[in-house]
C-alpha cells in the first residue's frame, strides 16, 4: 500500500506541471538560440574589428554572455529536490500512521482474545 501511496503522490505531483516544464524549456531553448546568434555575431565584429554603431552600447558582448549564463541557470522544473523530499516525508508520516494504528489494533487483538 505505501508503494501505491508514492506512485499516486508521485503521479500528482509530477503530472499538472508537466506543461509547465515543456513551456519554459522551449522558451528557454528559443531565448538561447537568439542569444547565442547575438553572441557570434558581436563576437565577430569585435574578431573583425568592426566598428561599432552609434546606437550600440560598449558592453554589448559581456552583457550578452551574462544574459546566456543567467538563461542557463533557469531551471525548467518549478520545484527542487527540497520539495519533493518534504512531500514524500508527508507521505511518509502518513503511512506510519496508517501502518501503527493498524499495528496497535493487532496488539490490542492479542491482547484482549
């Protein structure tokens, strides 16, 4: 029963936020791409000693590394380890529950037949 109780848990879980996953790991598949387009070709303009355009300001490639590594640190699923270690000590706290008055209903058999 308490394999049961985890895969249900587990199942809930896991399952409303599964598009919630697919949504910012595309989003964030489709930000890296544009960003990294960018990076190659300020990369490029500095390699060729390009000059920059009025319009651009000087920082314009750390800017955009610093932007690739911040989308790099997004996580794609909405809850850690922590979470889920606390909702399975729930389940767990649950089922000890269930599996003791269970216990104590059997001793108390025992003891008064």
């Amino acid at each position: 029963f308490p394999i049961v109780m985890f895969g249900v848990a587990l199942v809930a879980l896991v399952s409303p936020t599964l598009g919630v996953r697919r949504n910012v790991a595309r989003t964030k598949a489709a930000e890296q791409e544009r960003v990294g387009e960018a990076i190659r070709r300020a990369r490029n303009d500095r390699l060729d000693g390009a000059v920059r355009s009025p319009g651009t300001p000087p920082g314009t490639l750390a800017d955009l590394v610093q932007y690739d590594a911040y989308l790099r640190s997004i996580r794609e699923w909405p809850f850690d380890f922590s979470m889920v270690s606390k909702s399975l000590l729930f389940i767990l706290l649950g089922c000890g529950s269930w599996i003791g008055g269970a216990l104590a209903e059997r001793l108390l058999g025992l003891l008064l037949d």
